[in-house]
C-alpha cells in the first residue's frame, strides 16, 4: 500500500503542477482513501492540506476551508517536520485569502513569518 500510496500522491502532483485540479484532487482524495482504509499508515495531514490548496485554485472555498481545518486538527496529532503544520496553516491563510478576508489570512501567515 505505502507504493500505491506513494505513486497516487505524485500523480497527484504532477496534476496538480499541470493546473489539471479535478484530477489532482480525484488523485488526492483516492491516496486519503488508501489512509483511511489501511489505518493511516502515513501521516495524511500534509495530503488534507494539498486538497485544500487544489480546491481553493479551483474556487471550492468551503470545501477548502473545511479541509484545511482538518489538515490543522490531523497535524496536532502527527509527529513529523515541523513545516507539516505550517503547510496546513498556509492552506487555510490561502483560503482566508482567496475570499477576500486579507486580516484573518494575514493573522495566520505572521507567526510564520516571525518564525
């Protein structure tokens, strides 16, 4: 599963990078799948916070809004690099961003910044 997964998630990104967003989110989300369905073998904060990226390009801000909040809660319970949690809290920044709401995007982007 770790090979499939691997393979899904940079298919994903080669879509993603090409502006292809419905594939890359269809590939995306079927990479959460095997996550799911084989206990998270992988950490999938990281994967939630690339969805929300694809969906907010492709103007899906709720959707985007939601699954950055979930790349947030997932990446308070994973262990791993420390830029993991500030990629999901970029994604919600992007949201944040894309909808007009500058102070709140702003907000979350300064203690990166600082840092």
């Amino acid at each position: 599963p770790r090979v499939e997964y691997n393979a899904i998630v940079a298919a994903g990104e080669i879509a993603r990078v090409r502006g292809e967003h419905a594939r890359a989110a269809q590939l995306k989300e079927d990479a959460l799948g095997l996550v799911d369905a084989a206990g998270a073998p992988v950490p999938c904060g990281a994967l939630l916070a690339d969805l929300a990226h694809i969906q907010t390009h492709a103007g899906k801000l709720a959707e985007a809004e939601a699954l950055s909040l979930a790349a947030i809660a997932a990446q308070e319970q994973e262990t791993g690099p420390s830029w993991t949690a500030a990629h999901a809290v970029l994604a919600l920044a992007q949201v944040r961003e894309y909808a007009g709401r500058y102070d709140e995007a702003i907000e979350l982007d300064e203690p990166s910044i600082a840092n």
